[in-house]
C-alpha cells in the first residue's frame, strides 16, 4: 500500500526529530518515495544530510531554493504528493497552520497543498495540553487536517506525561488508514485468527500451522476502512492490531465462547482462524511421565464448530465469511461448505501451495458468495488479499441491501 507512493515528510523543531529518521527509514524501506521538508529549527536537532542519505532525495528548507522553470517549489511538490506527514509536529507548526499563518517553506506548502494532512505531535505535556494547543488541535480536526496523538511515557525533559511522537510504525498505519476510503464505518468486523490449541497435558498439546497473518490483516484493513473491529486471536507471533479490541484464546472451546459473546453485536464476521476440529478427551493435571505410562492412547473427541453455531444463530443483516483451508477439489469442498454452515461467503485457500496458505506472507484465494459471485485472487500479498476481500465483503453487503430496499 505504501509501495510507490510519494510522501512529504515534514519535520519540525522537536528532540523527536531522530524518530522523523526512523519513519523515513521505513516508508523506503516499505517502497515509498519520501521528500523531506525541514524547518530552520529542525535543521538544530538533526542534519538535512541524514535524510537525503536515508531517502535519496534533496531535503529542502529554504522558501526559495526549488524555482525551476515556470514550477513554484512549494507548490509543485505539494501537487506531487498523495499525502503530507508532518512527524515531529511542534506546537509552533500546529500554530501557524491553524491560524493561516505561511512564513517559511513548510508552512506554506501546507497552506498550498490538496492532498491529506497528518500530523503527529511531539512536545512537553504542560504544551500539549495548554489551551492554546488544544484548541489549535480542535480547529485543524474541524478543518479536515489529520492526528495521530502523541503518546504518554517518559518525555526527554524527563517529565511522564502525554507528549512523545507516536511510534514511527503507528504512524505508518495511520498514513494508510488516512488513504484508505472509510466504506465500513459504522460495522462492527469481528475477525478470528491463528491457531487454536489442545492441551494433552500442561506442556503438551494439539494444534496446526497456522499463523494468523491473514486474520491480522483483515483486521488491520477492516480498521484502516473506519470499522470497529474485534480480533479473537488463538496464540501468534503477531503484534496486536492497533486499533482493535483483541481477544488472546488458546482453545477452541475458549474461541467459541468469545466469539459467541460478542457475535451479536457484529455486522460482520470473518472467521479465519484455523480452528482445531478434535481435542483430546481428556487433559491431564499434572504432565504425563513417559517412564510411568510408555505411549499413552491419544483419544480425541469433536470441538463445537464455532461457523456453524454462528450461521445456525445468525442474526438479520449479519454477514457471515468463513473461510475454507483445502488440499483437493478447491470449489466444490467450499462451496459445501458454504451451504452446510450457512454462510454468505466463503474464501477457499488452496493449503498446499507453498507461496500460499498458513505460513506464507502472500495467499492467492477464490472468493464464493451466496448469490453466485465467483471473484479470484491471484497471489499477492496478505495484506492486498484482505483489501480485495474486504472490497467483495462492502460489495456484497451493497447488494444485500440494495436488494431488501427494492
Ligand atoms: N471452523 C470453526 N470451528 C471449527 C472448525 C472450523 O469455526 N471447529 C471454521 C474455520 O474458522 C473456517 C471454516 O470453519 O472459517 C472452515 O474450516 P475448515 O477447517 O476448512 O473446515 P472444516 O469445517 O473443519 O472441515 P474439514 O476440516 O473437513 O475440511
């Protein structure tokens, strides 16, 4: 989503400067073509040369350094841009932009600019939270500019308080949420991912392959789209979505009781968490000792099928997505599938390709719908496969109503 996209990153007067570095840094690393613009101040925490290094691009500063031909600097890579990132953001620079105020090249290109605004704060708590500040905020809000809060901690004045620049990588999500259309604002998307896991004993237990990489990032789209969102997570590697309520299980017993708990109140429901379908009989208290018992018998017993419960109790409205880990005969195993649990989509996953499926970080899947769309997904990357499987989610539901309403 960031891969060739041409960023302005503004940097302004603030100790938070050297994190200006590391956001730069990653929006390359991630494909983007960043353009740095700094202020005088910021020029007296950090060297413009760290960031043409870091992003191969001339840093500009000065109002009138970049006339080229009939090309007004400011303005014309203000017109190049898909968005402005100012990270640090001073008070100073919240100041001048809310008050209209274009004294210097930053301002002025922001005054000048089309494309969204995002700014991520960085000052003394005592700043951020005067009243001049907060309503500085509360005026650029209103005018359509973007935020991504500071955070609290330990600033470097050495006060705790609100006011340390959001982590680089949290601004990151928030660019592509700022990107991103908000077609499901207003749905609640409860999302499974992960495994789930069956206890023989304390330390052993039952589980599969799965890692939970494509539940993280419907979820993560689902967010970046305005919807509230619920990740019921079996056991990951994966840092928890910002933005989401996130739900840690381990057993499918512990998943079907969070599911089924906040089922009711979602409008939609992904369930791509690859759910144990047995589970030992019983679990033993204490660790089975291999000298006292040789090969114990492994007994297993059927786990309650969370999708089918959901589609059994589905409520009006609701729209139900399972999702369909296949070795053999794709299609027509989902589409079974889709019926007999009572789904309105159904994404198959064809388990045996190595690029695709449990560990992979790209998935090529076949989207089904209970009204006979059919809407395949070459191999990408996870995170486009949620994006297009979100897009046939808000379509279908757009037919579904369009539909009731006629
Ligand atoms: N699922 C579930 N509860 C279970 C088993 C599966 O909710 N106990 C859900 C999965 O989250 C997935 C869908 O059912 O969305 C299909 O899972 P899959 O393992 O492909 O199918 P099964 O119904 O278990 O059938 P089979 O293993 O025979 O293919």
């Amino acid at each position: 989503m960031i891969r060739d996209l041409e960023i302005i990153l503004g940097i302004t007067g603030s100790i938070a400067a050297y994190k200006g570095v590391i956001l730069a840094r990653e929006l390359v690393r991630q494909g983007a073509n960043v353009h740095v613009v700094m202020t005088a101040n910021a020029k007296e925490f950090i060297t413009p040369l760290t960031f043409q290094t870091v992003t191969g691009n001339p840093v500009t500063s000065e109002m009138f350094e970049l006339l080229t031909g009939s090309e007004i600097g400011h303005i014309s890579l203000a017109d190049r841009a898909r968005i402005t990132v100012v990270a640090p953001a001073t008070g100073n620079i919240l100041g001048k932009v809310a008050n209209g105020l274009a004294d210097d090249f930053l301002s002025t290109m922001i005054m000048a600019t089309k494309v969204p605004v995002l700014f991520a704060p960085a000052m003394n708590t005592v700043m951020w939270s005067s009243p001049a500040v907060q309503s500085n905020v509360r005026r650029l809000v209103a005018a359509g500019y973007n935020f991504m809060d500071p955070e609290s901690g330990e600033l470097a004045c050495g006060v705790m308080g609100q006011g340390k620049m959001a982590d680089p990588m949290r601004i990151i999500e928030k660019i592509k949420a700022v990107l991103t259309p908000n077609d499901m604002e207003g749905e609640h998307v409860l999302v499974t991912a992960g495994p789930t896991v069956e206890h023989i004993d304390p330390v052993r237990f039952v589980s599969n392959h799965s890692s939970g990489k494509m539940g993280y990032a419907l979820a993560l789209s689902a967010i970046r789209r305005g919807a509230k969102v619920t990740l019921v997570s079996g056991p990951t590697l994966l840092s928890p979505p910002v933005g989401a309520t996130t739900i840690n299980v381990g057993s499918a017993e512990e998943m079907a009781n969070a599911v089924l708990e906040v089922a009711p109140t979602a409008s939609v429901i992904i369930k791509a968490a690859a759910v144990a379908d047995w589970r030992p009989t019983a679990r033993a208290a204490a660790k089975i000792k291999k000298a006292e018992s040789g090969v114990p018998p492994l007994e297993l017993e059927e786990t309650r099928d969370i999708l089918k419960t959901l589609g059994e109790r589905k409520p009006e409205g609701q729209t139900l997505v399972g999702f369909a880990a296949e070795t053999n005969n794709i299609e027509e195993n989902a589409k079974i599938k889709m019926v007999s649990k009572k789904l309105d989509i159904i994404v198959a996953n064809d388990v045996t390709r190595k690029d695709a499926g449990f560990h992979a970080d790209t998935n090529a899947v076949k989207v089904m719908t209970s009204d006979d769309k059919h809407i395949g997904i070459p191999l990408m990357e996870k995170e486009k496969v949620a994006d297009r499987v979100l897009d046939a989610i808000v379509k279908y539901r757009r037919r579904m109503k369009a539909a009731k309403h006629s």
